[in-house]
C-alpha cells in the first residue's frame, strides 16, 4: 500500500469493526523516533524564505522525505524548522 520509502511502511495494519457491522482498515499511530541519535549527514542553515522541501530535495534528493528531517530536529511541524532564518537544521543520514 505504501512505498518502501514511505514513512508509513512499517506501520502496522488494523481495523475497527463498527457497530453496524462495517469493517475499516486503517495504519496504527507512528510516533516520532528520537532525533539526537540519528547519525548526521550534514547541518543546513536556514536562510530567509526557505523551505523544508527544498532543503530535503537538495540534500536528500526527494523533496517528499522533508519528514525525515523533521524526525532528526524532533520537529512536529515542518515549518516551525525554517520560520526563523540562521537556525541549525539536522539532515540526518536516511534510515531504511
């Protein structure tokens, strides 16, 4: 259902069965990992105007990825890591 790169990939599937009868599939709840372990590939500097999916497609090649970026800075929302210009962004070495 979702791609090996997904950030979903690993989740479990389950379902709910409802009252009525109906039967709905869904992903269990992915929590995000600990970011400071994470092995760094390198520190990007925010710049006025950036973007997480630019930052992530110049150093990860995928714009698609920013999640994994947000994961190495423990960051729930993607933009809170580029609203301020001249913070440290960890890009962290993909795991697979």
């Amino acid at each position: 259902m979702f791609s090996q790169i997904s950030r979903y990939y690993n989740l479990e599937n389950a379902t709910l069965t409802t009252r009525d009868g109906r039967v709905i599939a869904y992903k269990r709840r992915r929590f995000c990992p600990p970011g400071d372990p994470m092995p760094l590939l390198v520190e990007v500097t925010a710049t006025q105007g950036d973007r997480l999916d630019l930052i992530t497609a110049r150093t990860l090649g995928d714009p698609e990825q920013f999640w994994r970026i947000c994961d190495a800075n423990n960051a729930m929302n993607p933009q809170d890591l580029t609203a301020e210009p001249g913070s440290a962004i960890r890009v962290a070495l993909p795991q697979f």
